[in-house]
C-alpha cells in the first residue's frame, strides 16, 4: 500500500472530533476519491494526513513508514504532496517563480526538476513569465499541482481540485490528473463533483459523520443508486473512463 490510515481520529480543538475513527488503504498507482455530503470530514481527513490538523488517537502509514506525527514541513521530502484548495500558489510571483521558490525550500534543484514539469504541463512552460496572479483558475489549480509534484511524491493529496471551476476545465484538471497517475503517482483526491471524481478514480471511500461508510470500485458505486442516495444526495452515474 502507498499510504494506509488506520482508526484515524482528528480535530481542529481537543476533545472536538471530526474525524472520527476513519480507516482507509491506498495501492500504488490508484486513484482514491473521497467523497461524502458537507460537514462529512473529509477535508479534515486529508488535512490531518498532511499534518495541518492535530491527530488524537490511530496511524497514517506512507509505504512502511509512519508519518502520523511528523511535522507537516516534513512530509514532502518523505514522499507525500498535499494541493490545498485555496491559498495554494504565490500570486506575487510568476509560473516560474513559484515552481523555482517550491524547488529552492525542498533542496532540489530546480533546473533539474523543471523541465519534466513544464513538459507535463505546456501551458505553464508558455506563460512561465506570467504572475499567478493573472492566471484562470484551471491554471492555477495546474501551477498547485506542479508545485506539489517538484519534490515528485509517491503520494499526492488534492483538496477540492474543482472546486470554482467551470466544466471544461473540471474536465482539463482531471485529465491532468490522470497523466500525473501514469508517471507513477498515486492520487488521493477529497471532491464534491462526484460525477467526474468517479470518472478518473480507480476506487471512491464515502465518509459520514467521519467515518468512512463504503469503500468500493468507482465504477460499481456510481451503479449503486441506494448508495448515492443514501450518502450523497442523489443518483450519479460515472462518465466513460
């Protein structure tokens, strides 16, 4: 497994959890969405596996290691990449800026690293003078995952990569984010639009009340009406692969 959280209870305050309990394995290579209605914990979740919320009680495992504790400043040399949903790129500085400044604080040399990430990304290598803050928000959301990939992780966490996105660059995103899959990098993605989370993932965990309530094929869970009823408001059906 490329990361495992087990019996993981978390929370912004102590003895006010959100996280309550959640258990989920990931394998090299998969795509896991992490779906669920508001307020479910799923945020929080991938948050306190990137260190950015306080764990209470159970384990987060990256490959063999446990990183349960392990200061968030830490995580990225030890092989796991986290995308916020906002505030995630410097909008005061250009494409280029931010990808050398994300290079320069992990001790990778930029010059090495850059020129896989602008072949993977060639509308940032055309615009690399450009501010972020000029960019649309398909863009940016590319340059966050870019910036998150210069370390390159064997695991990459996303917080809401849709989230203010029109549906063609919904469209545009996800398909980015099945490249960055077939170059080995396994993908944990917390999402609302779950019709197209469904779409690129291999496998989706439902969260309630934050535990998680089913884990399934994504395929076989967007077949399931009496599941998306149930946990997430309405029937959905996944787009062909």
């Amino acid at each position: 497994m490329a990361l495992r959280i087990e019996a993981l209870e978390a929370g912004y305050e102590p003895g006010l959890l959100i996280v309550r309990g959640a258990s989920l394995a990931v394998a090299t290579r998969e795509i896991v969405a992490i779906l669920g209605p508001n307020g479910a914990g799923k945020s929080t979740l991938v948050k306190a596996v990137a260190g950015l919320v306080p764990i209470s009680a159970g384990q987060v495992w990256l490959g063999d290691r446990d990183i349960t504790r392990v200061p968030a400043h830490q995580l990225g040399a030890l092989g796991l990449g986290f995308v916020p949903q906002t505030e995630n790129v410097f909008t005061n500085l250009t494409i280029a800026e931010n990808l050398e400044l994300a290079a320069s604080l992990q001790g990778v040399s930029a010059r090495s690293r850059l020129p896989a990430l602008y072949e993977l990304f060639p509308d940032l290598a055309r615009q690399r003078r450009l501010l972020a803050a000029r960019l649309s928000g398909g863009q940016r959301q590319m340059l966050a995952m870019a910036r998150a990939l210069v370390r390159m992780p064997q695991v990459l966490m996303l917080d809401e990569p849709s989230a203010g996105l029109s549906p063609r660059l919904v469209l545009e995103v996800f398909h980015k984010l099945r490249e960055i899959r077939a170059s080995g990098v396994t993908i944990v993605l917390v999402e609302q639009n779950v019709k197209a989370a469904l779409s690129i993932a291999d496998r989706a965990a439902v969260l309630v009340e934050g535990r998680e309530r089913v884990v399934a094929p994504a395929a076989e869970l967007a077949r399931d009406a009496r599941i998306a009823e149930l946990y997430l408001g309405r029937h959905v059906e996944a787009s062909p692969a």
